[in-house]
C-alpha cells in the first residue's frame, strides 16, 4: 500500500513538469501581453516596453521559465502579473468555493447516479431501462452551459426562484446557500450523473449474470440481498473508479459554469488570466488542479484497493 | 422499504419547495445602497500607480479632484479647489483650496496634502504629465501654487484627472507605492469598506464628506461580472440595479423590461483605424483619403449598435458637441467610392491597393470587430481597396502585433479620449505621440500643438483647433469612424447621474426615487 502511495506520488512530478511547460508555452506564444490589462488597451508601446522591463518579461521564455520554477520550489506559485496579489492568495480565496460547488454535485451525482444505475439493471430492457437510458443520452450530449442558461431563464428570470448569480457560503446559513448553488450544482451535475448511470448500469450487469448470482437466487435470498449484497458490492470497484474519474472532470466544467453564473471560483480566476496573459497566475492555478486530479485518482485507487481484495 | 422511500422524497420535496418558493429579494431601495454591476474590477484604488482606464469610475467615488469639470463641455469647475489662476505668464497656477475638508482616515486636507500627493504621483513613475510641474509651493495653509517649466495650458485638464485626485498624506507614509492601491483614503463622498479581488468591492458614504447635500446613497456595492449574458440575467432578477456597459445585442430585452431603463450618453471615446505611416501603400496620403471616402459611417455605426443605439459617425477625432470640434469639416467624409476610385488611381496604384487590418474577433468592446471589418471589405471593394483582415482574440494583440511594426498596417481600435483635447491631438498627430507608430510628422502639426499649449485662451485655442482638424481630415492619420455613446442600463428606480462627454460614469449622485 504505501508503495504505491509512493509510486503515485512519484509520478507527479514528471507529470506537473510536463504541463506546466506546456501551459507556459501556450500562453506565452499567443500575442497581447499582461501589460495591456495593467494599463488598458490603448497603453503605449513605450509604457508597454517599460512595463514588460519591469516585469522581468523581456527576458527569453526559458528564463523567465526557470526563475518561476525557482519560486516553486520555495513554496511560492509567484505574484500575479496584473494586480500583484500572491497566487497562492488568490488561490486560497478562491478553492473553497469551486470545491464547494464540485464537492455538491459530486455527492448529487452519486445519490442520483448510483441508485438510477441500479433500478435500470434490475429492470434491463424494460420501459423504466429505456427512460433512463434516454435521460443518459440527454445529459450526456446536452453543454451544460446551455442548460445553465436555460435555467436561469425559467428559474431565476420567469419564476423568481432563485438568484441568476453569486455564490452565497454555508456559512452565510444553508437556505441562502442552497439557493445560490442549487442551479450550477444540478447543471454541473447532469453529465457526471448520465455517465455513473451508464457504468453502474453496465457494471451491474455484468455482476448480475456471474454464477454467484444465479446460486445466491436459487438459495431463495430475497432480492435486495441478491442485489445489493452481491451484485453491487462486486460491481462496486468499477463504480468508484468512474466516480473519481468524474471528480476530475467536475473541477474542469466548474470553469465554465462558474463564468455563468457570476461565482467567484477558481474557474473564474482561471479564464481571467488567460485572457490576460498573467501566466504566474495560470501556471499556479493549472498547477494547483493538476495535484487535484492526481490526488482524487490517487485516493481512487486506495479506496479500490481496500473494497477489492484483488487489486491489492 | 417502500414506505421509508416514499416518506424521504416527500421531505426531500418538501425540503425543496420551502427553499424555492419564498421570491427571492435583492438590494435595491430599501437598504439604499445601489449595487452596480462591472465587468472589470479595479486594477488598483491608487490614482497615482494606476494606469488603466477602466478605474477612472471607482476613483470618482473614493477621490475628489482638485478640479472637477462642466458635465457638458468639460470645462474646469471648483471642486478641492475653489478657484484657480494662472500668474507669472503662464508659467505658475496658484490654487486657493476649500477649508474644513477631512480624508477618510482623519488627516486634515490642505496645502501640504497637495504638496505630498502631487509629488507622490510624480515619483511613481507611471504617469508623466505632471512632470512639466517642477515645484509644488505651500504659499499657505490654503493656497498652492504649481510652477511649470514650459508652457503648460493642460495642467488645468490633469487637475481634474487622476493628478488632481488627493490621496491622504498619512495612508501614503502608511502604505505606499505597494499599499495605496488596496488602502485607499481620499476626500471623496464614499469609503471602502471591503474588496473581495475579482468578486465585489463595497463602499459607504463618508460621514464626513464636504458636500453632503450631493450624496444621497448610503453605499455602493460593485459586483464583478465578466460574463455580459449573466451580469443582463442579474439585473433583470433585480439582484444589481445598475450596469455600467451593455452589450447593444442585449438591448431589446432590457427594453421590454418595465422595471429598467437603457441609458445613452454623448462621449468624446470614438472607433478609430489608427494607421502605420510608415507601410506601403497607406503611407500615401491620398491611399488614406481614398480609404475614408471608401467607407459608409453610418452603415457601420449602424451595424456595431444594431440600429438600437446612435452613434455619430465621425470624420474628426473630437465628437461636434465638444469645444475643439469645427462643424463644417465634422462631415467631410461621406460614403463617395468613385472619388475613392479617383484617389487610388492618382496616387499611382491604377490596379488598386491590398491594405491589411488586425481586429478583435470578439464582439464586444470597442467594437464588434469581425463584422465592422467584413462590411468594410464590401464598401471599399469599388474603390480598388482590397481589405484583408486579421482577426485576434482580443485588442491587446492587435496592438501588440501593429506596435511591433509588422506588416500590421491599420487596426481597428477604441480611443477613449483624454481629459484635455490638445492631450488627444498631443498624443495621436504629433511627430512624437506615443500612438503615432510611424513617428512620420505631419506639416505643421507640432507647432500648432506647441503654440495651445503657450496659450490658456480658450478663444485663441479655438482658432487652433480648427487649423489642426483640417490638418487632420487632409492627413487622415488616423481614420476615424464613429463616436462611441456610452450605453448602460439601470432599475427604473434609480436616477441623479449626471451625463458626462468624458464618458467615465461618476456614480456619487445617484439615488432611489
């Protein structure tokens, strides 16, 4: 077990490396640099050259490369190019809320997901079978910011249901809370919830025509045991596996239902400075999430290991 | 089993139903603070390290200004100041000061404040046109005067600008370069009270504000909405009451709305084609008269507002209503692709020209790029002007592209205007304005620049005016294509701005009716 903690970890930093290159290079070869976010579009050439001296960004690209990886190494992620404020600041203020709205629709997900995977197994073939799969095919294809929009036009600009925008904390008590996140959190939530319906489905299935199943009925056990204690706990691996898969693509829809619905996320933060170019602010964000989707794929694989004998 | 399933979606429902079902209430005139929705935040609340203009609306708020202007024609008015004049040839400008003004955090506003905050905006480094000021002398508790070394008539404009905003003497020893910018303490009728970066910005009227018969909001809350399509969705639920620019495809629907109102000022801000001199063949004049008289203004005004909105077209860099402009050359081009044609040939190009223009692919701000430049294409085509555009994702990298002298030879680009118009002229027709990328000078151009800058009568500037609009429409520099009305939306409730040719709202003087 701890072995493979430790390989896992191991094969971060590669991993970290290899992105980080990539998304600096991206942003740095696209033109329209970060000084025309601090001084507007109409700065001149000769205060945009001076901003850039300034900056340290009219060194060449492996340079300015190296110098921020020789921060990352002192436990720094660097100043924003734009407003100056510590990444790693940003990045605090900010994780909270994405992991907030990610965390909901991960838990929604599974306690839809899971259960309409189950009652489309049990029932495979049949009308109920045939309306879930539909509803699948639906969240599976349907953008979710189109459903966002559609949405906030019905619930929030029709009825007055809810608030289009914003992001109220837990904190702030759970009605107020709920309100504000109940939209994206559904929205977010649909496609993940159309792919574990599919895995659970299929998974199930496939635990379901397995010869233990056909002893445990002809032993005369009721039903939900037959289903519940041996088809789903062996269907159970691949299940959590799709799960954490779809934890890692949460964090990635967060990016646009964050820009939707006005939440102050790290989605948010993330469009921001790319279309400023305030590459310290990308690289720490991207950075960031990157240890996010190795750390759930990581837990994943511990979670699996413990449930299933085989896999350790 | 069943029961138990039945019993917790019930609650579940129920749960639902409860958190839905009571409408939802936002701000709005009970709490009488005004929540404004904005696409950007500030990049920073100090005047003196701050350079973009889209900070200009929250400094109103926080700073008030040595000078403030005439809403409608820019004129310098008292504020901080109560009266001004110039003395010693046009080389001193003495400032008597108000008495019994109070920064936010307690200081004393006087002479020495001035002193301190002028001196404070030179030595940052990032605006330079306080530099002709050499001296800043305390004549007495309430009298200042500024020497300049050159003659200097814009220094009144820069007064009622970011110079002119007097930032606490005590919050510049406190925090400084660095600090400023996040602990803001001006004069001005609102304070901070909170900054959340990238989501809102609160501020509370100043108990101790001046003129406080001006102010009648208790607050002002700016929230951050990038996305237009949701900062429109936040007004219409009534959850802002006021947003500061609309995209015009938005404006039918806020329109229908009986609760909100569209909102359209003049502004001195235009859409301009700044053009590289120095390239074949728009270093010819006649190439770029020829372009003018090539293009239909008012089809592509019509086009970047959707016939919601309008926007004059614009054959000089200052709008009509404003003092520099000279009526009879505002109209000098209209649409005439024959003439085009004529130009074309006579500047030796019988087989037509090929110019290529950047513009942003986005369709917002300043203009709806893509569109303005596929119609153009279709309006030169007669003239023998082949258009060919670039198409970047945002302004910046057009500029980027076109300041770097490449065969970028026009962009299609927003001029917000300057606080004072011999700045504007200064900065885009000299030999040595900073948007001039060729450096190429254009006959007569600076010496007329130089003799309004020796002169503070406005009559005598008049007169200089008109010669350097007609310089303009015969260099055509830049091609200029319309004036750009500043459109907003707010709650039907809400009313007190005071329309601005600047374009900069200044939000103090708003209130719930």
């Amino acid at each position: 077990m701890l072995l493979l903690i430790l390989q896992r970890l191991g094969t971060i930093i590669p991993t970290a490396l290899l992105a980080s290159i990539l998304v600096f290079s991206i942003v740095q070869l696209t033109p329209g640099g970060p000084a025309y976010a601090i001084a507007g579009p109409d700065a001149t050439p000769e205060f945009v050259a001076h901003i850039n001296r300034e900056l340290g960004l009219d060194r060449p690209l492996p340079v300015q490369y190296l110098s921020w990886l020789g921060q990352m190494t002192e436990g720094s992620l660097g100043r924003s190019l734009v407003n100056r404020t510590e990444v790693t600041t940003l990045v605090a203020n900010r994780m909270p809320v994405s992991a907030t709205i990610a965390l909901e629709a991960l838990i929604l997900a599974v306690l839809v997901g899971i259960p309409l995977g189950i009652i489309a197994s049990v029932r495979a073939g049949g009308a109920i079978d045939g309306g879930i799969r539909s509803f699948t095919s639906i969240g599976i294809a349907v953008p979710e910011f189109w459903l966002a929009m559609l949405a906030v036009n019905l619930f929030a600009l029709q009825l007055f249901w809810l608030p289009p925008t914003g992001f109220s904390p837990p904190s702030a008590g759970l009605v107020v809370h709920f309100k504000s996140v109940v939209m994206p959190v559904v929205t977010l939530a649909l496609g993940p919830i159309a792919i574990i319906v599919r895995f659970t489905r299929s998974a199930m299935n496939e635990a379901l025509s397995a010869q233990y199943v056909r002893t445990a009925w002809s032993l005369g056990l009721p039903a939900h045991q037959v289903y519940l204690r041996f088809a789903l706990k062996n269907a159970l691996p691949s299940i959590i596996t799709v799960v954490g898969m779809v934890a890692s693509v949460l964090i990635g829809g967060a990016v646009l239902i964050e820009s939707v619905f006005a939440i102050p996320g790290i989605g948010e933060l993330l469009v921001q400075s790319v279309l400023s170019k305030d590459f310290p602010v990308v690289q720490g964000v991207t950075t960031v999430l990157m240890f996010i989707v190795i750390l759930i794929n990581l837990v994943v694989d511990l979670i699996v290991a413990a449930i299933d004998p085989r896999t350790r | 089993m069943r029961l138990k399933q039945i019993t917790a979606s019930l609650l579940l429902a129920a749960t639902f139903a409860t958190i839905v079902s009571a409408p939802a209430a936002y701000a709005g005139p009970d709490t009488n603070i005004a929540v404004i929705g904005v696409g950007e935040e500030p990049t920073t609340l100090d005047p003196a390290n701050g350079l973009s203009g889209g900070d200009i609306h929250f400094l109103y708020t926080v700073y008030d200004r040595l000078l403030d202007f005439d809403p409608a024609t820019l004129e310098p008015r008292p504020m901080l100041a109560e009266s001004f004049e110039w003395a010693d040839e046009n080389r001193t400008l003495v400032l008597k000061l108000r008495q019994g003004v109070t920064f936010h955090d307690g200081e004393p506003f006087n002479a020495e404040a001035v002193k301190t905050s002028i001196e404070f905006y030179q030595s940052s480094g990032k605006q330079a046109d306080l530099n002709p000021v050499t001296e800043v002398e305390v004549v007495d508790e309430f009298t200042v005067a500024l020497h300049v070394d050159r003659p200097y008539s814009v220094l009144t404009s820069l007064l009622m600008d970011r110079g002119g905003m007097i930032i606490s003497p005590k919050a510049i020893a406190e925090f400084g370069v660095e600090g400023v910018g996040r602990n803001p303490a001006g004069t001005g009728p609102f304070r901070v009270v909170s900054w959340a970066a990238g989501d809102n910005l609160a501020l509370e009227r100043f108990p101790d504000y001046w003129n406080p018969e001006r102010i009648k909001l208790d607050g002002l809350e700016y929230r951050i909405i990038k996305n237009q399509t949701t900062v429109v969705s936040a007004l219409m639920a009534g959850q802002v009451d006021y947003v500061m620019s609309i995209d015009p495809v938005n404006l039918p629907v806020i329109r229908r709305n009986p609760n909100l109102q569209v909102m359209t000022q003049p502004t001195i801000a235009s859409v301009v084609i700044a053009v590289n001199t120095n390239l074949e063949p728009v270093s010819s004049k006649l190439v770029r008269q020829a372009f003018s008289y090539g293009i239909d203004r008012e089809a592509l005004a019509r086009i970047a507002y959707g016939g919601e909105v309008e926007a004059l077209p614009a054959s000089l860099l200052v709008p009509p209503s404003y003092w520099p402009s000279t009526p009879e050359l505002d109209g000098h081009y209209t649409y005439d692709p024959v003439k085009a044609k004529q130009l074309v040939t006579e500047a030796g190009y019988p087989d037509g020209v090929e110019v290529a223009i950047c513009a942003n692919a986005n369709s917002g701000s300043p203009a709806p790029g893509a569109k303005l430049v596929d119609m153009m294409r279709e309006q030169l085509r007669p003239a023998g002007i082949t258009l060919n555009g670039e198409m970047l994702a945002t302004g910046a990298a057009c500029i980027e592209l076109y300041n770097g002298q490449q065969a970028i030879m026009l962009n299609l680009a927003g001029w917000s205007g300057r606080p004072s118009p011999i700045m504007t002229y200064q900065q885009t027709f000299t030999s040595y304005a900073a948007y001039h990328v060729s450096k190429e000078p254009f006959d007569g151009v600076d010496a007329a620049v130089e003799r309004l800058l020796a002169t503070s009568d406005p009559a005598e500037q008049e007169k200089i005016f008109d010669e350097l609009n007609a310089m303009w429409v015969d260099n055509v520099p830049w091609v200029s294509l319309y004036f750009q009305p500043r459109v907003f939306a707010q709650s039907s409730q809400l009313a007190g701005e005071l329309p601005n040719l600047m374009g900069k709202a200044n939000l103090t003087t708003l209130y719930f009716e």
